[in-house]
C-alpha cells in the first residue's frame, strides 16, 4: 500500500490511480499448460505471466527462466495458503469483507479513469505533445569525428608528426588505435553530442573545425586521443516512434489530470480537519497549491 508521509502532487495521485491493476489477464493461448498442480489446484503458464507482469520493473527486466522457478514456488505457496483460507472461512470475516470493499472501489475508480480518457489519447494529441517539447528544447550541436587512441603521450605525438607529413588518419587509425571497435572502421565514432563524451575529449572535439585534427594530443581516462572532426550539425530530435510511450503516458496524465479538475468543479466538496472541524480557507489554499504542483 503507498502510504505518502507528505502532501501529494496531483500529479502523482493521478498516477497512482492509473498504475492500480494496471495488468490485465492475458488471453489464454493454445500453449498455454499446466506448470503446476498443488493438490489437484492447477497453475498455468498465464497464470505465471500475469504473475510476471506485476512485478517491479526492474524484475521484469531478468529473463524469464531465471527469476521462473523462484515466481513459481511464491505461486505454489500461495495456492497453499488460499486453500487454507477457504477451509478457515476467511472470506466470510468481517476484515476480508472491508478488504475487499476497498479492492473493489480502487478497481472501479482505475477502470473508470481508463475508460474516460481513452478518447482523450489521441494521436494528434501525442504529436502535438511531442512537437512541443521538441521546440521547447534547446537545440545541440552534433560532431562527426574519427579518433586514435593509443596509451602514451609519445604515442600520440608520433602519430600527430606523421599526420602532418601528410600520413592517412584512416589507415593510421586502423594501424595504431587501441579501439579496437572504431579501429576497423578507420577510427570513426560517427555523430554524437557534446554530453555523450568524456569532457577532455568532448571540449576538444567541439571547439574544433571541420576537417580539422588535433594538433597535441588530447588526454582521457582512457588514454591520448588524437581526433579528426569531419562534420559538424544541428542535432536531430529523437524520433516520435522511439518516444512514443513516454509522450503517451504524459498525454494520459495530463487528459487524468483535466477530467479530475472537471469533476471537482461540478461537485461540492466539503473539507474538515483531523480533527472534524471544517478547514480554515487557508489550510483549503494550501492543499490546492500542493495539488497543482
């Protein structure tokens, strides 16, 4: 259960209602078998993956056949304990009747907060969320370059004489670069930005011109690197397609967000402290900031 120690951003309480139940049972397949039997109760492999898509996002990152056998036995020890539940009559007390009240209220508040701005999340709305945030944000600079990185200081002035001599970046690249990786590509790292380097190599690599090479070596942790920069651009925004999720997300909040308000505008809401007395007009501002927030 989230038990929140402070006031809660709206944003976060609408949030926690679309992350409640979020996994639905999946459709049965025709592989879908028994993985378990305990006393004659059956456990099938849906059962496993829905078992499976509850868990924390980091779990569901292992692969299946590892984390399998442990998911399997929490799911046999709970058919043990849901068979001992039934022969006590737990479901006929009094605490699982409240229990199950309040399941039943939190599902229906996130099936109904689904269902209500599941017209709201349109395509046109992610696009225009999207293009948004790409015109919100600054615009970076990519550098294509070449590099070879080799262990000493003298290394690398070596290479750098012979490159003024006239000798070929690629082919000494190929010869001498320790990166082994860029090494058979002729030392190329292709485009990248300034913050998916290392500092020393990115501040040098930046502050060069088109076609030029580094004329002192340039020290990093992983070495003295000398770097040819070939071209210089406008960084591309990500795609749509590979952000797509994270925007759709944004969209279901911001559409939760505005359906809720909606609500609350229609209905008369009273509110009384711990105490049962209604709350001052300032402890009533106070919530409403900490909800906008």
């Amino acid at each position: 259960m989230f038990t929140p120690k402070t006031a809660l951003p709206k944003g976060l309480i609408v949030s926690v209602l679309l992350s409640a139940f979020i996994a639905p049972f999946p459709a049965i397949a025709e592989d879908d078998v028994v993985v378990a039997r305990v006393n004659g109760s059956e456990i099938h492999k849906s059962d496993v993956m829905h078992e499976l898509s509850g868990l924390p996002a980091q779990l569901q990152q292992i692969p299946v056949d590892q984390i399998y056998p442990q998911l399997l036995d929490r799911m046999i020890d709970a058919k043990l304990l849901l068979a001992e539940g039934y022969a006590a009559k737990v479901n006929e007390t009094a605490d699982f009747k409240e229990r199950m009240k309040r399941a039943e209220e939190r599902i229906i508040t996130d099936v109904t907060l689904r269902e209500k701005i599941k017209p709201m999340v349109t395509d046109d709305k992610i696009k225009a969320m999207y293009d948004g945030i790409v015109k919100a944000s600054p615009k970076e600079e990519e550098v294509k370059a070449r590099h070879i990185l080799v262990k000493t200081e003298k290394e690398a002035k070596d290479i750098i004489e012979l490159l003024n001599k006239g000798g070929d970046f690629n082919k000494l690249a190929a010869e001498k670069s320790t990166d082994a990786a860029s090494a058979t590509q002729g030392g190329d790292l292709g485009y990248f930005t300034k913050k998916t380097m290392v500092k020393p190599f990115a501040d040098a690599a930046f502050a060069m011109k088109a076609g030029d090479y580094s004329k002192a070596p340039v020290k990093s942790d992983f070495g003295y690197h000398i770097i040819k920069v070939e071209d210089k651009r406008e960084a591309k925004p990500v795609e749509l397609e590979k952000v797509k999720a994270q925007i759709e997300a944004k969209v279901s909040d911001q559409a939760a967000n505005d359906y809720i308000e909606g609500m609350r505008k229609k209905a008369k809401i009273e509110r009384f402290g711990l105490d049962g007395k209604p709350m001052k007009d300032e402890d009533k501002k106070e919530d409403k900031k900490e909800e906008k927030k």
